[in-house]
C-alpha cells in the first residue's frame, strides 16, 4: 500500500505538517562539471538525481562494491581499464532503478546567455543554475526536496546552502527545500553517479563541437553505453523523455563546425 495520498482538491500552499500523508519528500543528488574556474574548459554542466529512497540504489552500488573488492571513487575524467566497467554497472543500476529522475542544463562559458544572464561569473552560473533545475524543472506539486551536493571550494560572496534554500522557497512562496548540504563526493556513490552521467553528457558535445581531438577508448565506451540505455543519439540537441531531462544551451551549437557544400560554391 502506498503511503503517499494525492488529493488534487488540496493546493499545494495550503498543505500543513499534519497533511504529511499528501506530501512527497525527495532526495537530489547535485554536482557539477566543467572547472569552474579554469578559462580553457569551454562547457559547464550541472546535473541532479532525485529520488525518494536513495538506500536501496547506494545498497546495490555497495554491494557490488563489495562483490568486486573495488573501493575507488567513481570519476568521469578519470575513467580506465580498471575502473569503467564498475561505472557502466552503476549507470546501469541508476536505468533499472525504480522512481529516478535525473535533470542536468549544459551551457558554454563563452556564450551570450551565460555572458548576459551570469556576468561571466561560473560561481553566480553554478548556483543560479542549480535554483532553476530545482525550482523549475526537479520540483513537483506537493513536494518537499532535500538538497546534498558535491562540495567546492567557492569564493567568500558566495553563500549556496543558504541562498539557494533561501530563493527556492521565497520564490515559491512555501516550503520546497527544505535544507542543503554540501559533501565530499568520495563519500557518496550516488553523487559519482552524478559525476559520471554529467561527464559524459559533456564528453559528447566536447566531441562535437571539436572542444577535444581524438577519442578517450573508455569515456567513449561509457558515452555509447549511455546512449544505449536512454536511446539516444546525441546530446546536442538535449534529450528527453519521462525520467530524463537534458538541456543543452543554445549557444553552444553555435561552435558547430558549418557544413561545407561538397559541389562547391555556384557560378
């Protein structure tokens, strides 16, 4: 029997601590990719994996852990031989997972939107970022999220558990985050898994943009076995269906190289 009741006669502002029955609380997974403060890595992407009962995807993860004797942390930029066919486990796990939702928003740090909307500021794009995935596009009616994100070092005017829980629920007018921690991500699998989807959504538009020459044998075999499993194509021009959501900025198409007429130009 399921706990959670939906009255859709009952709006979400009107919702109080004893209508806890009517009230989903989920967990997000958040991390970023891209170097924030490093001017030669072009791209930045900030992913979240929400879940109600994260226990039983890290158990799984732990146990093959366990099964495998492999103790490392999960890394997309340091994917190997030794290590990638544990990273195509956990991708897999995360597809045969019950009620996951994963959202990322990829944008180039030399684009327009980023320029205008950021000031060119990757710590202002990171957090602002992270508030419209949540506000926007993780949130549903009649939930409450619990935020736990991969921990970085960030310059002192930048405040991310308190401003992001602060924006969230001002916007909102209600209760909708209801806390944010930051962690080591050596300390969690579920924000690797993180690590590893958002590093390779970011591998393939470095591909196709040309940002990166020559192939990587092992992100390349994870890239295809994620596109595999979600039936995809590309990444380019995002993705979606019911439990992903991958959002590519328009700016960066424009680093695409132009296709050249093969007849040549006319007389």
């Amino acid at each position: 029997m399921s706990f959670f009741k939906f009255n859709k006669e009952i709006n979400t502002k009107d919702l109080k601590l004893s209508d806890y029955d009517q009230i989903w609380t989920k967990f997000c997974f958040l991390d970023e990719t891209g170097n924030l403060n490093n001017p030669t890595d072009p791209f930045f992407t900030v992913g979240i994996l929400k879940l109600s009962q994260p226990y039983y995807l890290l158990n799984k993860l732990q146990y093959e852990r366990n099964k495998r004797n492999f103790y490392d942390e999960m890394k997309f930029n340091k994917l190997s031989k030794r290590n990638v066919d544990f990273a195509k486990f956990s991708v897999g796990a995360l597809f045969d997972a019950r009620s996951i939702y994963f959202y990322s928003y990829s944008l180039d740090k030399e684009g327009a939107y980023f320029k205008r909307e950021f000031s060119g500021d990757p710590w202002q794009a990171y957090q602002k970022i992270a508030i419209r995935l949540l506000k926007d596009v993780a949130l549903a009616p009649k939930e409450i999220l619990i935020l736990l994100a991969d921990h970085v070092t960030v310059p002192k005017h930048i405040r991310f558990e308190v401003d992001v829980k602060k924006e969230v629920n001002s916007s909102l007018k209600r209760l909708a985050l209801a806390g944010v921690c930051r962690l080591d991500s050596r300390s969690n699998d579920l924000l690797q898994l993180v690590d590893l989807m958002i590093g390779t959504i970011s591998y393939d538009l470095k591909i196709e943009t040309g940002a990166i020459k020559g192939n990587d044998e092992y992100k390349a075999d994870l890239l295809q076995f994620l596109k595999q499993n979600l039936g995809a194509d590309k990444f380019m021009p995002g993705f979606r269906n019911r439990n992903f959501n991958i959002f590519v900025d328009k700016d960066m198409r424009l680093r695409l190289p132009l296709k050249t007429n093969e007849k040549g130009p006319s007389s």
